[in-house]
C-alpha cells in the first residue's frame, strides 16, 4: 500500500534535514574560503581542514560550523518535503494509472 502525501512529505523532510546536517557545515568552510583574502588581504587558510579548525577555534562548533543551519532546516522542511514528497506521490500515481509501467525521462521530468 502506498505512503500518504503528508507521510510522504514528512519522511522527505526529516531527510533533507539531515543531510543538511552533515553538508552544512562543509558550506560554511567553502564560503569562508571563497571570501579569503577579499580585498587584497593576506590569505586566512591554507586548506579546508586548516579553515575547519581555525573557525571552531575562533567561533566554536555551533557558532562557527553550524552557524544558520536552523536556515538550512527551514529550507528543507518547506522546500525539500514538497518536491520530494509530490514527486513520489506523483510517480506512483503514473504507475497505477499506466498499469505498472516505468516512467520514462520525459514523464520523471514533469513530475519534477
């Protein structure tokens, strides 16, 4: 028996918020490190784990690395839980409909 919409939807958010959890903190140091050395600025990091460590030093763990993840959950929850959720909804829905068949690109496409 297929999942509800709602069910669907929920399941997709708790997901994408726990990829946030891990990715985030990998976005910080990219954004960090692509605003080093602005202005003509000695270079702050030599690498990403020499970013990683001087910004849990400077900031500490929440304030630093996971600064605006509450954004990112946010993000997933609402974004995140609607696609995922009515693309599943929907491709299932195809299926019933089409007698079991596979969908193929062009109806995976509009799906979502």
């Amino acid at each position: 028996m297929a999942e509800s919409l709602p069910k669907r939807m929920v399941l997709s958010g708790f997901a994408g918020m726990g990829a946030a959890t891990f990715c985030h903190p990998l976005d910080v140091i990219r954004v960090q490190m692509q605003v080093d050395a602005e202005g003509g600025a000695a270079r702050q990091y030599r690498n990403t784990l020499d970013a990683a460590v001087k910004i849990v030093r400077r900031e500490g763990l929440r304030r630093g690395l996971y600064s605006g993840l509450t954004a990112a959950y946010l993000r997933q929850w609402t974004y995140g839980s609607c696609r995922m959720g009515i693309f599943t909804f929907l491709i299932d829905h195809y299926k019933q409909t089409s007698g079991g068949a596979t969908p193929s690109f062009a109806v995976k496409l509009a799906c979502g």
